[in-house]
C-alpha cells in the first residue's frame, strides 16, 4: 500500500500542462497507485519527471521510452486508457 503522503504528491505531479496527460496520468493514478508495488510507484514516479512533449510522444504510441521500466508502464497506461481494455503490470 502507497503511503497516503507520497500518493498526494504523486497525484499533483500527474497535472501537467496538457489536458491530454492530466487525464490519462490522473486517470491512471486514481485507478492503479494503490495496488501497485514500491518498485512500480518509484518508475511510475520516474515516469512523471520526464518532459510533456516526451510523455505525449510515448503515451500517443509516436516514440518508445528508451528505458525498460517506463517503457513497461508507458505500455500498461496506453493499454489502461482504451475503453473496454483491462492489463496487469509485472
């Protein structure tokens, strides 16, 4: 379980400055943060200090992050945010 103070900052982090990313990360967050593991919550908290040009890129399916682990996560997102489309993280 998340602990309540690092879900809160979590959560302000996912309002970005693109209404697209505010909906899909907050989306994301209220629905999966808290039964994620410590090591998914810290690659999603990595997610969320990278650029909104390079998370719209990668979250619009037109680029892939180099890294394994977002790489993971930013596929779990895009596969979350399709109606009618349920996915498990590893």
């Amino acid at each position: 379980m998340i602990n309540p103070l690092r879900k809160a900052k979590l959560m302000w982090h996912c309002r970005r400055g693109m209404l697209e990313l505010d909906l899909i990360l907050i989306r994301f967050a209220e629905s999966y943060l808290d039964t994620m593991t410590e090591k998914q919550v810290d690659t999603f908290d990595e997610l969320l200090g990278c650029t909104d040009p390079e998370l719209f890129s990668w979250l619009m399916g037109h680029a892939k992050p180099v890294d394994k682990e977002l790489l993971e996560i930013v596929e779990f997102i895009k596969l979350h945010d399709k109606p009618g489309q349920v996915g498990h993280l590893r």
